[in-house]
C-alpha cells in the first residue's frame, strides 16, 4: 500500500480543471467554510448551497449568529433535517464569540462543538492553510479502490488506516486543493455507483479497475439496526388557533414543535387524548418517515372544536397564521399539508 507519487498531482491537476464551482470556495472566511461543511455533512450540494446562501444572508457572521436565538436557527434549518447539526452550529459560533477569534489550529477547531476529525481538517486546511487531510465517504472511495483496502471503512481499525494514508499524499502547502479535489473526484468521477472508470486519469493505477472490485469498495460493516415506530397526532382548530408544544431532550427532534401526540409505540412523550368536544376527521394514515436509525409511521386527525380541552401544560395556544414561525420536523410540515 506504498503512496503512489503521482497520485497527488494527478488530483491536483484534475480539480484545476474540473474543481466544482462554489460560492464558500471564494472565500477564505472560517465562518463561510465551517457554515458550508456542517450543511453538507447530511446533505446534498443542491439542497446545501441555497440554505447557506439564507444563513449566510441573515446572519453573515459567527457573532450574528451566536446572539440569535435556538428557535430562529431551528425555524431556518427545518427542511434539513439532523436537527442536531443546527444546536451544535448554534453552541459553537457561541463558543467561538467567548473566545474572541475562530480558532485556527486543527486542535483548537476540533473543540468546537458538533465538530469531528473531518470538519476540523476541512476548515483547517481550507481557511487557514494547515496540512491536514480530510477523510469524508468521498476520499473513503477513491482510496479504498486506487489502492485497494478492504478494511471497514467504520471501524477503528479502518479509520486509522485511511487517515494516516491520506496524510501521507498530502502534498506539503497545497491541503486546501487536495482535500477539495479528492472529495469533487469522489463525487463526480469515483461516484458510488456507475464510476466514469474510463474517464478516470488514475485508471492505469487503479486496483479496484485492474481486478474487477470496484462495486465491492469500500468495505462497510453492516451495524444499523432500524427500530419501527408510530406516533398518532391531533391537529386541534379552535377559533382560529391550534395548539403545540415544543419536543424535549433524550429523543428524535430535540427542541422542534409538533401538534397534540397522543399515541407513541415506543411510549417516550405519548399524552392521553383529552376529551375532545368537536368534528374529528383523519386526514393520514400510516404516513412513513425514515430517519437513520427509527422508520416511523404517523395517523394524523384534525380536530374541530367547540371548546378547548385541557392540555399538559408543556402545550401553547398559537394562532394557526402564525404556525410558520415555528420549526417543525419535516414529518409534521408533510402532515399539514394536509389541511
């Protein structure tokens, strides 16, 4: 598994050529670059490029960002999902205000909340010009098939191996480009499926090509175990009002807003169905919704009342105008769209 010399050129010389055009690459803005890669880490390029336009437009820098509230960062992410991303983002770009400046070693980055060994290299190497290798599933690809790795590439094991073989390609003061180049090659050339193998300028040394692995590599071991899950909502009308309440800790959705739940197989926030004096009709029925690790199913009702039951006092009574103020899982903006 000896480095190839001119592997690093070759990347270099075909992101010249064919490097993705960007907006956070025209910047060298820590800010930008980080805002970029916590978007993108469960997220596609198309879909990413226009919700960091929108923050990037309201709050365009880390301070502005740190004195807006959890609820307004939330309400601009809804759509995203991994809700967890925009607490983090929100926490870090707080911690960064403490501390007066972005921090701009790799170790100093890596402290920032919600960022791991990737996002700390892509911004290091990226905005401050420090020789750190990204490892994302993009550079996973491409090394396990140019050098043909079975080790898993989620293990201990695997990450070692593919972090300390990235680091040693990395040509010395030029890691922003590389780093770029091989996540844009991962992504348009050594593709997941259907790689453009005959478009490739690594082919003649490529293993995966030369014995017929590519669909095989990179290896993953198989440790996902999807639990099912239904939840039951009320959508209560009221004179112009409906009611929600806002999801606690220690589950899917921290923080969002939903209406009345009044079932939940799993039994983590399910409420008992208070007495309801007026029209119900269902709306949905075993809605599906898929999240890494839960597939959930949902029946939505909706509820017109003549007079308002008595809630858990965790509930608000908001008018039904304003509901769009409120960040909602994508699950619940599918259900009202029912109405």
């Amino acid at each position: 598994m000896s480095s190839n010399p001119s592997f690093a050129n070759i990347i270099l010389i075909w992101y010249a050529h064919n490097g993705r055009s960007l907006p956070w690459r025209e910047t060298k803005d820590p800010y930008a670059i980080w805002l970029s890669e916590v978007i993108l880490q469960q997220t596609r390029i198309q879909q990413g490029q226009a919700y960091w336009q929108r923050f990037m437009q309201r709050w365009p820098t880390v301070a502005k960002l740190a004195d807006a509230t959890e609820d307004e960062v939330l309400r601009e992410w809804q759509g995203l999902g991994y809700y967890s991303r925009a607490r983090n983002l929100h926490g870090a770009a707080k911690q960064i205000c403490q501390q007066g400046q972005f921090p701009d070693t790799l170790e100093a980055i890596r402290k920032l909340k919600g960022v791991g060994d990737y996002t700390a290299a892509a911004i290091a190497s990226i905005a401050f010009g420090v020789d750190a290798a990204v490892v994302d599933g993009n550079v996973y690809r491409v090394l396990a098939r140019h050098f043909g790795i079975d080790t898993p590439i989620n293990t201990t094991e695997g990450k070692k191996t593919f972090t300390a073989l990235a680091n040693s390609l990395l040509p010395k003061n030029q890691a922003a480009a590389f780093n770029q180049g091989m996540m844009d090659f991962g992504a348009l050339v050594c593709t997941p499926q259907s790689p453009r193998c005959a478009a490739c300028p690594l082919a003649e040394t490529c293993h995966a090509l030369r014995t017929g692995t590519t669909a095989s590599l990179p290896v993953k071991q198989k440790t996902l175990k999807v639990r099912t899950r239904h939840l039951t909502y009320f959508y209560l009308r009221h004179n112009g009002k409906t009611a929600l309440h806002r999801r606690g800790q220690g589950d899917i959705w921290q923080g969002l807003w939903e209406p009345l739940l009044t079932h939940d197989s799993m039994n983590t926030a399910a409420h008992v169905l208070p007495e309801i004096n007026g029209e119900v009709s269902l709306r949905a029925k075993n809605v599906r919704h898929v999240l890494t690790h839960q597939a959930i199913t949902a029946d939505f009702y909706v509820a017109n009342l003549h007079e308002k039951p008595q809630l858990p006092e965790d509930y608000v009574w908001i008018d039904e105008c304003d509901i769009q103020h409120y960040a909602l899982p994508r699950l619940i903006e599918r259900l009202l769209q029912q109405l």
